[in-house]
C-alpha cells in the first residue's frame, strides 16, 4: 500500500494496540524508505488536540471529521497517486503488478517486514487458534482437511498455529507471490503437513494448479485465512 488513512474520533481509539500496531509499521517502513512514495493521512476528530497526537502523527497534514467530507479526502488521494504516476487506469494483473514492482521496495524477508510477522503472530494467537480449532472440528467427512494461507510469506504464523492442532488429516498450503521468500520456508519447514507453492492466486490457472497441489482429492474443505 501507498496511502494508508488513519480514522478516529477518540485518541484512545489511534492508539490502541493493534490500530498504533498499522500505523507505526507503515510509518517504520516509509523511514526506511521501503515506501518510498508512502503517505499518512490522519482523518481525526476535532476534539483530538494536537498536543494527544503521537509525535509520528503529529505533522502531518490532517483532515478532520467534522469538516472534511469523505470524498474529499478520497480526491486527495487520488490526486496524490496521480501525481506519482500510482494511478492505474488499466487495472489488469499484469500493468498492477509492474506498478507495484516500480514503485514499492517491499520484500517479506527484510529485516524490518519479519519482524512486523512475528509480532502479527503473537497478536494474533488468541483470535486464530480457537476459530481454526472449531472450524476443523465441523468438517465431518473424512480425508485430509485443507487449510490455504495466501500470502504466506516464509511461514511463521503457518508452522506456528499447526504445531499447536493435533491432527494428522491437516494439511496446510502456503501460497505466496514471491518465489525467493518460498525458498527460505521450505528450507526451515519440518512438519510433513505443510506445503509451499509458488501459485498467484489472482491467475487464470490458480485453480488447476491447487487441485494438483492437494492431490489425492480426497478432501474434506479449503479454508482460507
């Protein structure tokens, strides 16, 4: 992402953990020029005084509730996209994906980008697990069950919640985009129930290419995270 809004009428509210969580990896990441063209919009309340502000926050160019309409804010957006050549008006796969190629220096296996996983892993265990747990329960027939992560970078959260289910019928594929940080998560994965494909899953062929992955067909459900 490019532009990331940042919405709030109470300042307990932007700094709460897992909205301050968003906002200072995006920030992070636009120091580190990993998002050379990235922007914070703050879109606050009034009633949030300049002094409450993060200091991440605190200068930049803000739009306030009670004032700005929402589509006025939509047309800075798009005004500011248009201006760095992010504006796509041919939205296929391909002109998107070589504007993102241009224009963003993300990679999952930077330094920073595996940090903000593992912590996304750890906040989110609690929220996971138990919808994870009693999905798998409901799927009655018999077979190998299948669990499908897009995006799933080199894994972490994959290997950490299937460590957790004792249940030998689990399968769980990890698709990614990104071939190299596929690589690195074969190499660490010892568990015989987990999977990594190279497979874009906005292509043509995403189906046929799951449907050998997951061989034999045999299976109960897919879920997808």
């Amino acid at each position: 992402a490019t532009v990331l809004i940042v919405v709030g009428t109470k300042i307990a509210y932007v700094e709460s953990r897992w909205v301050r969580y968003e906002w200072e990896c995006f920030h992070q990441d636009i120091l580190a020029e990993t998002k050379p063209n990235g922007i914070i919009i703050p879109y606050l309340s009034r009633n949030i005084q300049r002094s409450e502000k993060p200091m991440s926050l605190r200068n930049l160019e803000t739009f306030l509730i009670e004032q700005n309409p929402v589509d006025e804010l939509a047309d800075f957006v798009v005004n500011y996209l248009r201006a760095k050549g992010l504006l796509f008006e041919d939205l296929s796969p391909s002109v998107c994906e070589a504007g993102i190629d241009e224009h963003s220096r993300y990679r999952a296996i930077s330094a920073q980008e595996r940090r903000n996983i593992e912590i996304q892993s750890r906040l989110t265990l609690d929220m996971d697990l138990p919808i994870l747990t009693r999905a798998l329960g409901q799927l009655k027939t018999p077979g190998r069950k299948y669990v499908l992560d897009v995006g799933c970078a080199e894994g972490v959260t994959l290997k950490d919640r299937l460590s957790r289910i004792d249940d030998p019928d689990l399968c769980v594929v990890g698709i990614d985009r990104d071939a190299d940080v596929l690589e690195m998560a074969k190499m660490n994965n010892e568990d015989g129930r987990l999977r990594f494909a190279h497979i874009e899953v906005d292509s043509d062929e995403f189906e046929s290419n799951m449907l050998l992955l997951i061989t034999p067909r045999r299976h109960s459900f897919c879920i997808s995270l």
